[in-house]
C-alpha cells in the first residue's frame, strides 16, 4: 500500500480510505465496506478538475468543442488507463471468483475503483489535494485530448457518412467465458468492405476497439 501511495504521489493521514477505495463489492461484508459510493463521489470530483482545466488549457473553446474533450478525459476507458499506469490493480481487493476471472486487470473494475481513490484522496486531503493528484496522473492528456475527443465509434460513423457510405456495422463474431467474465469478438466493417476486429471483456469496449482499429486502417 505504501508502494501504491508513491506510485499515486499522495499520503494518507486515514490509510482506511484508501483501503476502503480498493475494495470491490465481491469482499465486502457488514464490517467491509466497498468503494461504491466513493467511486460516486470520486466521478464528481474528477468532473470539476478536469472541466476547470479545460477551461484553463483553452480559454477561447466554446461549449460545443468542451464537451468531447471533456467526455474523454472523464470516460472510464481513460480512467482505467491511468490506474493500469500506477498499477492499480495490483492492490485491489477483490473475492477469490473476481480474482480468478482476471479482475486485477478488467476496465470496468479499474475505472471504477480510479474514481474511489480520488474520492479517498479528497476526503482525507481536501479538494486541492485530489487536484493535484489528478493533474499530476492526467498530465499530458489535458492538453492533447482534442486528437481523441470523440469516441472512435462516432468518429468511423462521421467519416463514413462524410464519403456517403452508411454507418458502419458492428457484429458479434464470438462470445466466449464463462458467464461472470464472458469475452466478446466484435466485427467492425464498413460499406465498402473493409473491416477490423477486436476482442475485450465488455461489448462496448470491443466495438470501440474494433472502430479504433478500423480508423487507424484508413488513410
């Protein structure tokens, strides 16, 4: 825990937040609580820097062009990344069938508990601490989100419409796993044939892979 801390760039003076932060609902118990409600509370604080810092980072921005860039600061795909950053995932606390089904390392999870150690990092230090942790671990992001503003999804959706082809199409090829950590293969393909493909634990996350892949295909 106190790897994790330096990792995060803050101390606890109440070391039982953070504990509280990483734990998941599959080992919680009456004497255990799990992260759910600092994770909400954690979503908001994050919502404030990272809208005060595009503010900052681009005083001309207007409304419509703050909003992506602000959805793609605070979406879980990003919150997760961070915390793969700063190894979170290695100080969660998870029941033994979340453990076994790889749950150090799923999206979901990650994001989620991200947010709850914002939440601790704000309950224990006050709101200027958690801004200086947030900053310090979205760093660059702030400053280069315009480049992945939009979801991959309406971006390939944008560039097909804008060449006349209709939306592109995304198609489960395989679901494999077992029920509590299923895996989905999704099929991105375009009008015109030409398409990607991508596996991941949640079927979003798969299709935005896929889309992702897809984009990166084209000229």
């Amino acid at each position: 825990m106190k790897a994790f801390e330096a990792r995060l760039g803050y101390s606890f003076e109440r070391p039982e937040l953070l504990v509280r932060a990483l734990t998941h609902g599959s080992i919680s118990s009456a004497t255990r609580q799990d992260n759910q409600r600092l994770e909400f509370l954690g979503d908001r604080v994050l919502g404030l820097v990272m809208a005060t810092a595009l503010l900052e980072a681009d005083k001309d921005a207007t409304e419509g062009q703050l909003a992506p860039r602000f959805n793609a600061l605070v979406r879980k795909e990003t919150c997760a990344e961070v915390a793969r950053e700063v190894d979170l995932g290695a100080v969660l606390k998870l029941g033994r069938s979340e453990m076994m089904s790889g749950g150090r390392r799923k999206l979901a999870l990650l994001g989620d508990a991200m947010e709850a150690v914002i939440a601790a990092v704000y309950r224990d230090g006050g709101f200027a601490a958690a801004e200086a942790v947030i900053l310090r671990l979205w760093g660059a992001r702030i400053h280069q989100v315009e480049a992945d503003a939009r979801d991959a999804k309406t971006a390939l959706q944008e560039w097909a419409q804008a060449r006349g082809q209709t939306p592109p199409r995304y198609t489960l090829v395989k679901r494999s796993g077992p029920d509590h950590a299923p895996v989905f293969t999704i099929l991105a393909e375009l009008a015109d044939g030409r398409r990607a493909e991508a596996t991941a634990g949640a079927k979003r996350q798969a299709e935005q892979t896929a889309a992702r892949k897809l984009l990166d295909s084209l000229d």
